[in-house]
C-alpha cells in the first residue's frame, strides 16, 4: 500500500519533514510526470561485467535482478538507499536517472493535489515508493521503503557516549538495539520517550556525521520529531539533523516499523 492509499500522502510528507528539502513554497510544476515506458535505459548505468541480455531492462531477468539489489541494498541516511545515491547534480537524482538503473517503475501515480509532485512505485507490491518534484527536474524528494524491502540501516553509539556501546538496526518491521527489540515506548512519560528517541539519534550521528556534537535532548533542538498519531491510525519518529530518515509504526502493533522512509538534501 502507498503512502497516498495509507492516508499520508504527498503532500502531508512536505509538510512533515518541515520544507528540509524543498523549501516551504512549492513552485508551479515546470515538468509532466513522465511516462514509465519512454524512459531510455541506459547501459552505462550498470555495474561493469553485467549481461545486458540478463540484466538489462529489456528483459523480465533483468528486471528482477535490479528489483531484487533495489530491495536488498542497506541504508545509509540521508542519501544512500535503495542501491542509489539520491546526491546528484543541483536537485538530487531524477526519476530518468533511477528508472535507467532500476528500470522503469511498475506504476506512476498522478500528480498531488498539494503542490504538484508525483510518486512512482517499484515492485510488484509496491515495495518501494518514490516521491518526484517536477518543478525540480523531476528530482526524488522522498525515497520510502513498504513491506518487502529488506535493507536496513545500522549505527553504533557514540564511543565513551552517555548511552554506553550499543549497536541499532532499523528497517521495515525491525526496530533493535544490541539484536533486542526496542521500540519506542509511548506508553511511558515524556521524558522517557525524548530521552530514548534522543539515544536513538545520539547513536546515528555518531555514525553518519561525527563532527557533530552530541545533545542532551534532540527535541529541544528541533532534531528529532515524533506525531504520536498523524490521523491514520500511526505514530511518526523522525531523526533530523542532517539525518532525515523517519519510522511510521502502527498505533495497535508499535513493535515494528510498517514503512521507514528518508528525505533528500543536499549533501554540505
């Protein structure tokens, strides 16, 4: 299910993520959505030593080994996922440049009501969605990963940190600290809950940017979001920061995520 059908939508998502990659005034499109079947592949875009004939788009094996490295391939927030480098050129990559080195999507969706951007859907249950701003050069804005994708994102405390040495991993239905669940508790107090969500993004930075210094509560410093329920039967827990990369959890089931997703920016 996507995240139009889930009742979040394209539009919620800007909102969400605070105008952290498009800014807080959405242009008028530039670009149409374009059409899946007219995208040229492009054999340049392979790894070298693949058979074109087996791995090319062209055929139905090459289509399912690229969907399958897509599905599988780790996540490095904020802009390594899905096998790709969502860092490219002024906007970030388009969707001519994925849909050259994962093939076309299996559906285009209209554009938003909201501002104009579209999503393309990979997967035969949509297991990956990506979210496109045609006033951008049909740049990916959002890059959210559904039931079926298997990569995850793994991170380690900060060394001699206030947490002590733990290992986290954080996927689709996978929320884990040291190979243990832990989701976040909401059924505690406020300050349980920042200060765990706080230990969780300690850990990320730590990993992915470790110039930066740690916080003692990343949401008094407006890094790290949580919508305890976004009208959709679902919470949201976001880490900012420069990480960009968030969890939507079922109200009824909070043990795993149903869809994590990040969102682009600029690389500093």
């Amino acid at each position: 299910m996507n995240m139009r059908n889930r009742g979040i939508g394209v539009g919620f998502v800007s909102l969400l993520v605070g105008c952290v990659a498009t800014g807080c005034s959405a242009a008028a499109p530039q670009d149409p959505a374009p059409d899946p079947s007219a995208v040229e592949t492009r054999s340049s875009a392979l790894s070298a030593g693949d058979d074109a004939r087996h791995r090319g788009c062209d055929s139905a094996e090459g289509r399912a080994h690229r969907l399958e490295r897509m599905l599988r391939s780790p996540i490095r927030p904020p802009n390594h996922v899905g096998g790709l480098d969502l860092d490219q050129g002024t906007f970030g990559i388009t969707f001519d440049e994925i849909s050259a080195i994962d093939c076309a999507p299996s559906e285009v969706g209209p554009p938003d009501d909201f501002d104009g951007k579209f999503s393309a859907l990979w997967g035969d249950n949509h297991e990956i969605e990506v979210i496109f701003n045609p006033a951008k050069g049909n740049a990916a804005n959002v890059f959210v990963m559904h039931q079926g994708y298997t990569g995850r994102v793994h991170f380690r405390s900060r060394s001699g940190g206030t947490y002590g040495e733990h290992e986290y991993t954080i996927g689709v239905g996978v929320i884990e600290r040291d190979g243990k669940p832990f989701p976040v508790d909401f059924s505690a107090d406020d300050e349980h809950i920042e200060a765990q969500v706080t230990e969780i993004f300690d850990a990320a930075i730590a990993t992915f940017q470790p110039d930066e210094a740690p916080v003692d509560n990343c949401f008094t410093t407006n890094k790290c979001l949580i919508i305890p329920d976004d009208d959709a039967g679902d919470r949201i827990v976001g880490l900012r920061g420069g990480i960009d990369f968030y969890w939507v959890t079922p109200i009824v089931d909070p043990h795993g995520p149903e869809l994590v997703y990040t969102v682009w920016r600029p690389a500093n």
